[in-house]
C-alpha cells in the first residue's frame, strides 16, 4: 500500500482558502487511486504565527517537519503587519535554500476555459515551462547599508553564482528538454548589461549544451525575453533563468496564459535528500483574503504536480483532466476567470470531476 | 535663430539602416519649423570602430564629441565579433555614466496602425511612461570572478543604489507624475526577495511620496508587476524603476503596444550639465541588418522625443502625428507591422506627412 507523508502548511491570506481545497481533491485522488496521504498541519510560516510568537517559524522547524514524502503549500505574507522580506525570508526563502530545493518548475500552459490576455491564442499553443534557480543568485544575503539615514546613505546586496550552483540547474533543464518532443531550451541572460554574473551564467550554459547535443537551444536578453513572452509565446519549450530572472519570467508567463491563479509550482529538491515543496504561484492576497472567492486551481494543480513528483502519474493526469473539465464551466469558476463560484464550489466541483 | 547641434551616431547593424530616416524626418522638421540642426557624425561605438582600432571609441571621445545640444544614436552591438558586454560598456552603458543621464524615459503607448498582441486594446487605451534610473543599481562594475576554471568556481556582482542616485530620480518621476492629468505613480520593487537593496528603494520612494500629496502612487513586485502588464496596462501612468528592472519594464511595456520596433528612449541629464541622448529602444538587430527592411519609427520617435527635450515643442507634436498617419497605412509599414515598405520609404513617407 503506497503512503504518502505530506507536511500540509496554508500560511497567509487566502492560503488558508485555497489550502482545504487543495487537500480536498488529494483525498479524492488518494481514494480512487489507492494510495494514502497522512496529513501533518502546521501552523507556522505564518504571519499569524509570528503575531503570537515574534517570528515566522519555530527554532526547531526542521524537526517538527521531519522527513515528509513532500510539502503542500499555501501562500506567505500579510505586509500590513509584517514586512514581506521579514515574512518570505523567515519561511518560504528557508525552505528553499535549507531544503536545497534548487529548482523552482513551473508551466506556462493555456488551459481551456482560461482566456488568454494575448489576441489570438488558442488552448494548446501555449505550453512550457520554466526552470529557475532557487537557491542562490541575486537572492542573497550578503551585502549591507551604510550611512544609514544620511545623504552618503548607500545600500549593496551582492549577486552569487557558483559554477556548482549554476551547472546543476542548466543539467535539469537540459535533461527536463531532452525529454520533451521539440528538444527546445531558451537561457535567460543579461550579459550585455549585467556584465560580471551574466557573462559567467552564459559560459556555463554554452559548456552545458555540449553534452546535450539533441537539445537545440538559444538565449535572449532579459528584457527583450520579456517581450517575447508576450509576442511569440508558443516560441517556447523549456525555459531556464537564474533566480530573478526566473521569478519574473514565471508569473509573466502564466499570465500570458490568463490569470496566475491557476498556476502551480514546485521547489524541487531532485537529488531526494530533502522534501520538496508545491505551492500555488500566486502570493497570499490579501486584497480579497477572507471573502472566499479566490481562485483554488493554483493549489489543486500543485497537488497534481506533487503527486507526479511522487510518482502517482495516473492521479496527476486526472486532477489535470478534472481541472480542465471544470474550467471550461462559466458557472464553476471563480470571479477571476469572470465566473460565479466561490473557492470551496469550484474545489468540489474539481473534486467531484475526478 | 535657433540653431542645434547634434552628434550623430548610427552605431551598428540596423542602426546604420534607421539613422538616416531619423537625420531625414529631423532636417524636414528643422525646414518647416524655422529652426537649423547641425549634425556631427561620429563613427565611433560600434564595432567596425572596434574592428580597427581594437577598442570602442577614441580615448578622446568627450573632446571629439565636445558640447553637442543632444546625442542622436541609432544601435550597437555586433555579437559575432563584440561580446555584447565589450560592446555595451564600452560605448552606450558609457555615454549613460560618464554624462550622468541618470533618467531613461520611454513611453509605452498603442499608437493606430500598431497591433497590440494583447486582446481587445484599443489605441489610446495604453499611454504611460516608464522612468528607469539610469547609472547605478544592478548595472554595476564592482564584483569579481574567483576560482575561475575550476569546480569552486564563483562569481560575485554588486548592486550599488545610494540616497543621492535612487531620490533624483524619484523626484524626476513624482514631477511627471504631478504633470499628468491622471497623478498617478507606480513603484518597481522586489522588496521581499531582494532583502537588501529593494527594501531601502521602497523606503525612498515613500519618503519621496510626502511631497508629493497630489500624487496617488503604489508598488508592485517586479514578478506580479510584469504580469499587470499584460493583465492591465490601462492601469498605469508613471512607471519607475531601478536600472535592471526599467530596463525589463522598458522593452515589456512597449511589447505589449505591438512591437519594440516603434519605441523610442530617452538617456537624459535632467540637470542639463551634460548632452542627453536619444535613440530607439531596439537594438542592432543582426538577423535583420543589411536588408532595408528596418522599422525606422523607433529611430524617428526619438527625434520627436529629442526635439521635444530641446524646446521645439511644435515640431516634436508634427512629427507624432505624421508617424500616426503613415502608421495607418498598411502599404507604408516595414515587415514587423505585417507592412511591405522598407525602411527608406517608411521613412521618406514621415517626412512627407510632416
Ligand atoms: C544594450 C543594453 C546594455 C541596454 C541596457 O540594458 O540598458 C539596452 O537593453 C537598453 O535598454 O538600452
Ligand atoms: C514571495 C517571493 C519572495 C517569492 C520569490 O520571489 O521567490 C515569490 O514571488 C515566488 O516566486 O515564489
């Protein structure tokens, strides 16, 4: 009997809504496909938690998580009484780099049901994904402030790369497109402009593609990679982008497939020596937290995405099925695909399609 | 008599395509507006130049190019024998230092004729600007590479903002803000991942903002802030951001009003103690250079914009509505705009309509 440990953590704002619905469509997946998921709540990485206990997570997190098969994630933040670099930092940023979840995966797929803001793309033409370093880069710690207060006043945070941090995010990619139809990668960069890190990111991309010689592959500036997002999206296979590069690439992309509450994401740790972590794209909100109205697919298809990454293929391929089915129903979406349903009716009725 | 000054320089690639429509369109505009240009070339930044003198200009650039009124200059970058960083730092990334034009303005406006790739946006609908700092931040020269060649490898880029350099240009964007029937600014940040430098740009930015009462403004994270752009670009009126995240903002915003092929940009010296410089926001663009199949409006809109910068109000409002009319018509727009002129007549077309 296959049994599956999931640390369950909603976090903030409409985490907390979408969260129970998310885990709704995983026990109705674990029934019909006959395995099972022990759920272990926490309530930390929370701004909540933090209110009562001055910091975002307990000192002794990592054994309270233990060695979950995987963790589901809701969304972190609520700025109105913890600033965000407090927040994401104390959870979700620890996570990632204590986790050495160092790929961050995430699609760009236009669903049926889900109109895209671009003219005259159709469900299918839109479909790829992208793979951002998640552990180093431009998120770093280093750096510091002086003359604090001052007209001298200067602030620098330093950008990292390692040759080790780096080579092991381009070999990713480059087997994740060595396994799709079109063979296709595109690299991130901005040596032009960004000219010690890029340069060097550029180099290891070149050295990588050498031992992929099936993979055709190309790379675009940031900024014009931006526009073309927007004006040839379905140029797109598989995507790889530094830290920064890939936190912008992957809610831009979504949102050329309509709205970023449908997008999943997975912080992977591919080596299997720490848990990996989903979690919908989206943020926690809180301009329509507490209303019930937020859009839950972002947390279902994470849910698809985990069970995939814990090799419940059949069940992943049929959340994805009941996701497509409800979507293309007016009457089950939520108001941000200009529907009616609130959270908890469109996770039942996805729930239900399976 | 109004007389100007302008160093010319085409640069290369299709810089050298779209310079003379630019030089043609301003000499018409001079005529008919009572006002005389005297046009200085300079072959220097470019890469043919670097192909003979092994570097990217004169050591003496600044005497050669003496006290112009402004800079007019087309595009450079050659890759196949330039790296793109040798290039750009040694010319362009330059100009933009060593003159301080700490402001780069472009507007992202859907112009008639110009098909959006977003659905449903009608010309008029998207009209903003975009205000990037222009000399510090992540476009820094202080970093290194250690290690370099082996498995340790490790390379380390600083982002340096200070008070002085992020408050002008504050400032710069609160005054257009406060000019705009609609007072409306918008923050560029990442405050909650880039824990060192963003926090303290918010931090100016609402300083900034006390004086600034008329002034609605808000900030969004880069991530959600690209997305917005695609999702809602009528939402915006005065966009500002650190020099990395104007540039990506700069080549998205004009993508999303049909093609970067029209928009043109601004390095500018608000202070006027140095020539401010002008020049369309593409680049050189090698997969189409040598065939006279160019856009040359970029080229064109930042005469108007140069103009404008000048004083020749009038003159920079003719030569918009002329780029309108010609843009309208189909038999008169290059390739990107589904059009079959080249670049010459699209070009001799604006001067005619002036
Ligand atoms: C060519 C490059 C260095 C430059 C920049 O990044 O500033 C360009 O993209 C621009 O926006 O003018
Ligand atoms: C919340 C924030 C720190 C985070 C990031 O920038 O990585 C988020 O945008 C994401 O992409 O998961």
């Amino acid at each position: 009997n296959r049994r599956y440990t999931i640390a369950v953590i909603p976090g903030d704002g409409i985490g907390k809504e979408v969260m129970p619905e998310g885990v709704r469509v995983l026990e109705r997946a674990a029934a019909l496909y006959g395995f099972t998921v022990e759920q272990r709540w926490h309530d930390f990485a929370s701004c909540d938690y933090y209110a009562r206990h001055g910091r975002m997570m307990p000192e002794d997190w990592k054994e309270q998580i233990g060695s979950p098969d995987a963790i589901f994630f809701g969304a972190v933040g609520w700025p109105e009484t913890v600033p965000d670099h407090i927040s994401l930092w104390g959870s979700l940023l620890q996570f990632r780099r204590e986790y050495d979840q160092y790929v961050n995966l995430r699609p760009a797929r236009l669903l049926p049901g889900v109109p895209s803001p671009l003219a005259g793309r159709e469900p299918g033409s839109i479909d790829f994904w992208i793979v951002r370093e998640n552990t180093e880069g431009e998120y770093s710690s280093v750096g510091g402030h002086m003359f604090a207060g001052t007209e001298r006043e200067v602030v620098i945070q330093e950008t990292v790369m390692t040759r080790f941090g780096v080579d092991r995010v381009l070999r990713y990619a480059f087997d994740l497109a060595n396994r799709r139809p079109n063979r296709h990668l595109t690299s991130a960069t901005k040596s032009n402009g960004i000219a010690i890190t890029m340069p060097f990111w550029d180099q290891r991309v070149e050295a990588m593609a050498a031992n992929y010689t099936d993979v055709r592959w190309d790379k675009y500036h940031i900024d014009i990679l931006t526009a073309q997002f927007v004006l040839n999206p379905d140029r797109f296979d598989v995507v790889v982008a530094s830290n920064l590069f890939g936190d912008i690439l992957s809610d831009l992309g979504p949102a050329c497939t309509g709205t970023i509450g449908v997008a999943p994401s997975g912080s992977i740790n591919p080596d299997g020596t720490h848990p990996s972590l989903f979690e919908p794209v989206h943020g926690s909100a809180p301009d329509i937290a507490g209303k019930g109205i937020a859009n839950p697919v972002g947390q279902i298809w994470s849910a698809a995405m985990m069970l995939e990454h814990l090799g419940e293929t059949e069940a992943a391929k049929a959340i994805m099925a009941a996701i497509e089915t409800v979507l293309k129903d007016p009457g089950l979406r939520t108001a941000d695909l200009k529907g009616k349903a609130g959270t908890e009716e469109c996770g039942k009725a996805i729930a239900e399609a399976l």
